[in-house]
C-alpha cells in the first residue's frame, strides 16, 4: 500500500468502521467544479476518493457515469487536467487516499510510463484500470507497483477460487469487491450474498476489500459496511450532481452541495455500523 492508503485504512480499523469511498468523474461538469466538489468530499465524509478518467467508451459504467465522462470531454478534460485536478487538491489535503479509475486507452494514448510518473508527482495513490486483466499485468500494473503506486483489482460474483488467486497476485492496496453482475448502478446488492462472498475473498488475501456497485442509499450502506472494509459509491452521487444542473447542463449554486449532503447522509450510514465492527 502506499503510505496514505495504509494509514487511512489503519486508522478506521482502530475506529472499528468502514470506510466511505466516493466516485465522482473528473472535470464533471467542469474543472472548476469538480475540484470544489474534490476539495469538499474529506469533510463531508469521504475517506477514499476514486476519481473517474472520462473515456469515451465506458463499457462497464451505466448510463449516469457514462454521461458524467461525455460532460467532463465535452467542458475539455483531458488526462492533463485530470492529473492537474489531483495536484490542485493535494494542495489543501494530503491525508485523503486518491484512487484514478477507469480504462487504458487514455492511459496508453498519454503514455504509460509519463503517467505513472505524472500520477506519482501529483499524489495519485493508486490505479483501477477496469479493462486490463492480470495477464497483462506487465503492461501497466507491474510498472505501477514499481512506481509506488497500488493497482487496485476488481472481484465479482463470478470470480471462482481458481480465478481469485490469479485476480489477487498482483493487487495492492485494496480489494473493489463488484457486489452485483453487469453496469455500475443497475441494481441494489444482497448484503447477505455480499457478506458470503467477502467472507470467500478473504480467505485469500489480508488486504482490505471494499464493496461497490448498486450502493445508493445510507440504509444500503449501513448493511453492506460490516461485511468488509469499505462501501463505495458512484452511480448515486453523479446522479445528484446531473439534477443539480441548469438546462443546458452548467452547474448551479445547488450543484457541490446536491453531492456532498449525500456524502454526509452515506457517510453517517457507514459510520452507524461503528460498534458493530469494533
């Protein structure tokens, strides 16, 4: 892990709780706004950011974080400014876990070893690259862990004991645990399926392991957090942040807030769950 990776996960263990990971997409709907969302997101209750790298074509995203990245293009993001992004908020936090995710192209098309050394200089902690499977772990994930960076690697309900171990090899930092089958936000997780299958996961691995996908509500949080270390959360806060917008899309008075009073709301469910874990 790196050294802001394991101390946030460290210190809530010592907490007794799990963690709230937030996803927005960066430069959604503009740089200026999404940095004041980023700077906002610790002291709502954001303990680890993942920050989307808009692509053009996100194949396991649902139809909100697909719109997010076609916003963030459309208002001129770019992996330049994503990185920037990273760096104007480090300027103020350099506690906060910061994770990029997305696909390889725009890694690629940038360069992959000026990236790992441009993500490195702007305090990116780690990487989930949703399209790169451990078979090409030399293409990126290998020069990312020399690099000091995590590579984050995503489980899901059909990842057999024989796969896992291939899937975990190389996986640093922490497990993303893909609650449901299909597209980001498509439906609600079974917390007692969840519970069974990072029960399984587990048993090959001590790194922690963070749920995602089809998590909305605080009351969807507070069931999934016992049952690893961390709850994450996408779909819902690019939802709130697009009906914050004007017609023609330009963010409102309304637009930060609309994401943060969710986190707040999240972040309370998560840390209902406190006692339980301790």
């Amino acid at each position: 892990m790196t050294a802001r990776m394991d101390a946030r996960f460290a210190a809530l263990k010592h907490e007794g709780r799990a963690a709230l990971v937030t996803f927005t997409v960066a430069g959604d709907p503009d740089y200026a706004t999404a940095l004041a969302i980023l700077k906002a997101l610790p002291r709502a209750g954001a303990d680890v950011i993942e920050l989307g790298m808009p692509f053009t074509d996100p194949m396991a995203d649902g139809p909100a974080i697909q719109a997010a990245g076609l916003r963030a293009l459309h208002a001129g993001q770019d992996m330049k400014r994503t990185l920037a992004l990273v760096r104007d908020f480090r300027r103020g936090d350099d506690a906060t876990p910061v994770v990029l995710m997305g696909y390889y192209n725009p890694i690629y098309v940038y360069g992959p070893e000026r990236f790992l050394a441009d993500a490195k200089a702007a305090g990116v902690d780690g990487l989930i690259v949703v399209d790169l499977p451990p078979e090409e772990d030399a293409e990126l994930c290998l020069p990312a862990l020399k690099a000091g960076l995590n590579f984050i690697r995503l489980a899901t309900p059909t990842t057999d004991d024989k796969r896992l171990p291939v899937v975990l090899k190389n996986t640093s930092g922490f497990v993303y645990y893909v609650s449901i089958t299909g597209i980001t936000g498509a439906a609600a997780p079974d917390p007692g399926k969840v519970k069974d299958a990072v029960a399984r996961i587990k048993r090959h691995t001590k790194l922690p392991v963070c749920v995602g996908f089809g998590v909305r509500t605080a009351e969807q949080a507070r069931a999934l957090a016992p049952a690893g270390e961390g709850v994450v959360v996408g779909s819902a806060l690019v939802d709130a942040l697009r009906q914050s917008l004007d017609v023609s899309g330009k963010p409102t008075q309304a637009t930060v807030s609309s994401v943060t009073d969710l986190v707040r709301t999240l972040a309370a469910g998560v840390r209902g769950t406190a006692k339980a874990k301790a």
